[in-house]
C-alpha cells in the first residue's frame, strides 16, 4: 500500500527510493553483524542455530515434524513464519522487497518491460548480468568458502555480495526475457509462458499443493528424503505441468479459477469466466 502511493512519481525519483530503501536492507544486516561481536557465546550459538545451521536434534526434530501430520507441522511452521513476518521482516524483507517494487515501477515506466527498447540494451543488461553480477556472486561464495562459512561473516558479511549483485542479474533475465518475447521463433515457448503469468494465483497455489502433497507427512511424507537432483526433478515436472494446462485452461476461459475469483471478490460482483465462442476464435 505504500507503494502505490508513489505511484505517480517520476521514474528518476522512484529509483532513487528504490536504491535508498533496498540499502536500508543492507545496512541493517551490516549493522546486526557489527553489534554481534559483543554477543555472549551462548546468544551467537543461539542465533546461529536459528539463522544459519541447527544442530543434529534440531534438524531431527524438524523433518520429524514436517513427515508427521499437520498439527506437528504446525508446531514447526508457525514460530518460524511469525518470526519470518514480524523481526525478519521489519529489518530486512520489507525493505529489500519495497526497494524491489519501486525499481520495478521506475523501470516500468522507462518502458524496460515493453520489449520495445533497442535489442542492444537489452544485449547489455544481459552482459551487464554476465560480466559483473554472477562474477561478484561468484567472489562472495569464495569468500563464504575462505571462512569455512562462518555464521557472523557469511550471514552478514559474506550475504551482501549476492544481495547486491543479484539485482545485477536480474537485469540479465530482463533483458533476455525482453529478447525471447521479440523472437518469432520462441513464440510456441513464450505463450506458454504468458499464459502461466496469467494465472500466476492459480499456479502458485497449484505448485504449492503438489508439493506439499509429495513432502509433507499429510501427503507422501519425503521431506528430507530426495537429493538434489530428485528435487530438480520435481521442479521440472511441475513447470512442465503448469506449461501444459494453462494455455489450455485459457482456451476456454478468461481467468485462471483464483484469479478469477479475487477479481470478483475485489469488486464485489461475479465476473463471466467462460471465453465466448466469439472470444475464443
């Protein structure tokens, strides 16, 4: 709600509160780690077994928790997700994520998002990502590794070089984003991909469904069980899922089933979903 009230601020002015407010963010975490060095052995055990890596029992206990049926999982989710909205959030979420919005409606009003800036702008935000941001992301995990990963470095320290290289990148994906959406050749790929953006409630919800289904207890409870590459799996067969049913699901009506129903909630009357038969053609 913030946000929209800059709404109608310059693109130049929304940027600079952007970078301002996503620095906030950053100072906050440089300033945590500053005020560490004068914790108690006991409080940095405390927080690193919190923040960074649980111990043994802890562990244990958590993916006992998430295999086990919904009550116990919630014994779990609940402190962590009111720790989550409230501390984390007001020292670090709200300010990355504001900073994020207010770039992005800047960038949009540039008309970054158009597809219709020159290709070699978009060819530099893609190199600007290639040969500056992954290098720093990059650096950042040497220096993790350097330290053998130590909590108050790498949590403070260590986490700045992606936290600000990685805006770098994203301009890589925009960019190629922008550049596919141009590519007659693309087309098939990119619909598909418009059309899960179009139902981005409904897939969300969906994915989030399928696997809480296959990990948690109250489903086929392999939280904890699969290695990475099994997880890659999973990710790509609900992508693959998703690419496949919402341009069909589109064919024959307007909304995804979510969407469809926020917008009649939001405005306080039932909104059509079929597609017409002169809609559709």
């Amino acid at each position: 709600m913030l946000v929209y009230l800059c709404r109608k601020l310059r693109p130049r002015t929304l940027l600079g509160l952007g970078l301002v407010t996503i620095a906030v963010a950053s100072a906050s975490l440089t300033l945590y780690g500053a005020w560490s060095r004068y914790w108690s052995p006991a409080q940095v055990k405390v927080a690193r077994e919190q923040l960074w890596m649980p111990s043994p029992s802890q562990a244990a206990n958590q993916i006992s928790a998430y295999r086990g049926h919904w009550t116990a999982q919630m014994n779990v989710r609940v402190p962590d997700a009111v720790q989550m909205e409230t501390i984390f959030f007001v020292a670090f979420t709200f300010w990355r994520v504001t900073g994020l919005m207010l770039a992005g409606m800047a960038h949009f009003k540039l008309g970054v998002f158009s597809a219709k800036w020159p290709a070699s702008l978009y060819w530099t935000m893609i190199a600007v990502a290639l040969c500056i941001g992954i290098p720093v992301t990059l650096y950042g995990t040497h220096r993790d590794f350097a330290t053998d990963w130590d909590f108050r470095y790498c949590f403070f320290y260590g986490a700045q070089f992606n936290y600000w290289a990685s805006l770098l990148v994203s301009f890589g994906w925009v960019g190629a984003m922008m550049l596919a959406s141009r590519a007659a050749a693309l087309l098939p790929f990119t619909r598909r991909l418009a059309a899960v953006g179009r139902m981005a409630f409904t897939n969300y919800i969906m994915h989030t469904m399928i696997c809480t289904t296959i990990f948690y207890g109250h489903g086929f409870g392999l939280f904890g069980k699969l290695e990475r590459a099994g997880q890659f799996v999973i990710v790509l067969a609900v992508w693959t899922l998703q690419l496949v049913i919402s341009p069909i699901w589109l064919r024959h009506f307007l909304f995804g089933p979510l969407e469809w129903l926020w917008r009649s909630l939001t405005y306080l009357q039932w909104k059509p979903l079929r597609r017409s038969p002169a809609v559709g053609r």
